[in-house]
C-alpha cells in the first residue's frame, strides 16, 4: 500500500476492546520467579512475545495454563537455571529472569539477548545494579552468569546513569527477596512499573514509591501467590 486517503467529517461510532499491556505482562510472568505459590493473572494478551516467555519458563520447570487471557503460573519444581539460547535471542525481556532468579536461586546463567552487547544497549544497567547488591557476574560465550553472595542479595543504592524501563523493573523484583533497604534512583516511571510493584506488593513485597524517580524495596524473606489483573494496553 502506497498511500491512505482518509475522507473527514463522518461521524465515528462503535467500539473496540483494548487487550492487556504486552510491556506489563512480561515483567509479572517473570516475577512469579520468585514464588513457590500460584500466580494468576487475568487480561493477559495472546502475542508472540507472552507465548516466548511462557516457553522460556517451561524450560526452566515452570508449570502454566494459558486459556481465554488467564494464566496460571507455579515455579515449585524448577530444575535449571540456564535459559533457553534460541528463545532469549528473539526476545530482549527475557533479559528480566536474571533478577529473580539470582534474588531467589542465587544462581543464573543468561545469553545476551537479543543480540545485545553490553555497552550498546542498557543491559549493563542490569549487570552494574546486581554487582552493587553482591552478585559476581562473568560475561563468557555470549551468556551472563551470574552469583549472589551465600546469604543472598543486599539492598544497595542502585542510581541509574539514564532511565531504563527494564532495569528498574529487573532490580525491583531481585530488591523484594534481598537482604535489607534497596533505593533505586532514576528510576522509570511508567505505568508498567506501577503493574508490577502492585503485583508484588499483593504477593507480600514492599515497595514504596513506583511511579516516581526514587522507589525504595524493603527485602522480604518469601513471597506468596495472589490473583492480579494486567493493566490495559496504552
């Protein structure tokens, strides 16, 4: 198609249903990470990136159901640490189960995704906030490994260089099972960010201030399951 002619002055009438945000679901799947219990969410779009991520989880050992924009999420017998290659390379969210899975497991082990090379695109952002909260991390072959400390993550003062939806998000969700007070600064404010701290806060987190340039994660020992509905597409 070359060109589009529209014709003005018709009245419009009528009315569609705007699906949940893709950009909110993907941060929440991957926050059930770090539950042993249920995680439902309802209003979850049916996009390629949401049946990636589901994949990316399926090989770790997760347990979902996904029917009519509900999906049901369990992470009680995950076996592998190590994501799948050829999944994380379409999908630079994938990026985001480094977080939790460090946070929880302690352990992690990530390619670059989505042909990412650190300095060309704000994955750093994510290595450096880890490696202030304790974690070793090693760049080799493409992947990201990564350690916590034996006691697991500590809270740190995470101060972003530039803003970064993905960063803010992974750091909230390795902050709510680290030891201590986590502050992070220049921090995104999208509406996502508000989704997911939401989310969290409903599986047992605390976390103050999504929404603004400065949020604050107070660790907890666990979290639990909870029922949330994805925010609407913007």
């Amino acid at each position: 198609m070359d060109k589009l002619i529209i014709t003005g002055k018709h009245k419009i009438k009528g009315s569609i249903k705007i699906h949940g945000s893709k950009n909110a679901a993907l941060p929440i799947i991957v926050a059930s990470l770090l539950s042993n219990k249920n995680l439902t969410l309802t209003n979850v779009p049916q996009v390629d990136d949401i049946n990636n991520m589901i994949k990316l989880l399926k090989g770790y050992g997760s347990i979902l159901k996904f029917k009519k924009n509900s999906l049901i999420i369990n992470n009680k017998n995950l076996k592998n640490i190590s994501a799948d290659y050829d999944i994380v390379r379409k999908m630079r969210a994938s990026i985001l189960v480094l977080g939790p899975l460090l946070a929880k497991y302690r352990i992690a082990k990530v390619s670059l995704p989505g042909g990412c090379s650190i300095g060309t695109r704000p994955v750093d952002l994510h290595i450096n906030a880890f490696q202030k909260m304790g974690a070793s991390i090693l760049l080799k072959d493409g992947y990201i490994e990564a350690k916590a400390p034996n006691k697991g993550l500590y809270g740190a003062d995470i101060s972003f260089p530039k803003i970064s939806v993905g960063a803010t998000e992974n750091v909230i969700m390795a902050a709510s099972l680290a030891n201590g007070r986590t502050r992070i600064l220049n921090a995104a404010k999208e509406p996502e960010i508000i989704d997911l701290a939401n989310c969290l806060i409903r599986m047992g987190a605390s976390i103050k201030g999504a929404g603004n340039s400065e949020i604050i994660i107070d660790g907890v020992k666990d979290l639990e399951g909870c029922t949330h509905k994805v925010i609407p597409d913007r």
